[in-house]
C-alpha cells in the first residue's frame, strides 16, 4: 500500500482538507495488536494447512469503481483482515484507491469537529493505513451533500462538509447513509491486479448501499462474502484463526 495522487484523489483531499478539521484537533491512529505464530502440529507440509488452501484459484474479474474487495479470511497483513472495501478509483494510469468499511476507530467525529451539536455519538472509520491525518466521507446521499461525486452502485465519496454537518445537526440519520474515515487504502498501478491473480481478494458487487455503511467487523464481512456464490462458502466457514478450529 503507497500513497499516490491522482485527479479524483485530489478532489477528496482537497474537500478533506476544507473541513475545518485538522486544525482543530490531530488524531494519530495507532494500535497494538499482539503477533502470534500460528503453531500448527500433525502435519507432515505446513503448506497444507496455511491461507492458501481458502485461496480461490480461478481468475478474479476486473474490478471496477464502486465495487467491493473481500479479503481472504486468513490474510495476514493487520490493516486488511476481513476488510471489507468499497474501491474508490481503479485505472491503468493512477492505480486504485478504497476505503476499508469495518474497521472502527477508538473516537468519534464529534470528538474530532466541534461543530457537531447532538448526541448521538457518531463513529469514526480507519479507511486504511495512508494520510491517517486526513478525514475522507462515504455516502449514499447523493444531491442532498453538493460537490459529491458519484462512485457508483448508490455510492458517493466527499462533498461540501458544511452541508454534511447541517444534515447531521438537523437530526438526520447517519447509520447506513454516511461513513466517516481518517486514511485510505491505496494501490499503484498494476499493484492490486497482481494481488488478485494472487487470490488476496475477492471481488463483490454492492447489492445494499446502506448494508456496507451501517454494518462494521467482521459482521459485515460475512454478509458480503455470503452475496458471492457457492465456492466461497469455505471462507464463511473458516475460523478468524486456524488455531480456532
């Protein structure tokens, strides 16, 4: 993962940067997480009993903006393990950029803009382990929030932040029709098609706009997973851990 720019990247951080957030207050996220080996004993070849045997090996369709990565249920790197991703931007010249869906933050976004007047505490995402510094919005609000630019499949990414905070201190819902994150998931070119020839991800379509932002952890990655057809059963079945089994 590598941070790149590209036109559409630009414009989201251009509406990231105008949201009065970051002078207010500099979030770093960081978390600890313990490493563990996975001893796996009564087996002649270690390799029968890695991630490679959840790995799909037939050829993964070209993804295309608006659509879902599904990591593979054994995948190692911290940042990725059952994520869920909405890709934002895929192209030959600038490669991708996604946000990572499920995975929660520790604070909120009312810790974080103090414009935000209810109650209601509203999460905050980590969309990926690039520009953690910066505030990036998804969304299926399309004209209500100017400046959106559509992804596609009832997805919206950016827009004029004023107006997002105006619809949530109106009392409108938040859960399922916006989701905030700090950081990006980003891929150079040909970088992620190379993941894919390696079975790293799965690639879903987006049949609930609302059901990618209102569901978080691994619920929302089971729910996605199970919108693929029958050869990914195996992953739905497959322990968080191979040591769980």
């Amino acid at each position: 993962m590598l941070t790149y720019y590209s036109p559409l990247l630009k414009k989201c951080n251009f509406y990231a940067q105008n949201a009065s957030i970051l002078a207010k207050r500099h979030f770093i996220f960081t978390k600890n997480q313990t490493y563990s080996k996975l001893f796996l004993i009564f087996a002649d070849d270690m390799d029968l009993l890695s991630s490679d045997i959840l790995k799909m090996n037939f050829e993964q369709p070209e993804p295309m903006p608006g659509d879902l990565l599904l990591a593979e249920p054994l995948m190692t790197d911290i940042s990725f393990q059952r994520a869920v991703i909405v890709l934002i931007e895929h192209s030959d010249e600038f490669g991708s950029m996604g946000f990572v869906t499920n995975r929660r933050a520790n604070y909120s976004l009312n810790e974080l803009v103090e414009e935000i007047s209810v109650n209601e505490e509203i999460p905050l995402y980590i969309g990926g382990p690039v520009h953690h510094d910066r505030l990036y919005f998804l969304h299926t609000l399309g004209e209500t929030i100017p400046e959106s630019i559509a992804v596609g499949n009832g997805l919206y990414v950016s827009g004029n932040f004023n107006a997002v905070v105006e619809y949530i201190n109106a009392g409108y819902p938040v859960n399922g029709k916006i989701r905030f994150f700090l950081g990006y998931s980003g891929w150079e070119k040909e970088q992620l098609r190379k993941e894919l020839d390696n079975f790293d991800w799965a690639v879903g379509k987006v049949t609930n706009a609302e059901r990618i932002l209102s569901t978080e952890e691994e619920d929302s990655w089971r729910a996605e997973v199970s919108m693929l057809d029958s050869r990914y059963l195996l992953w739905l079945n497959c322990p968080s851990s191979v040591i769980l089994n």
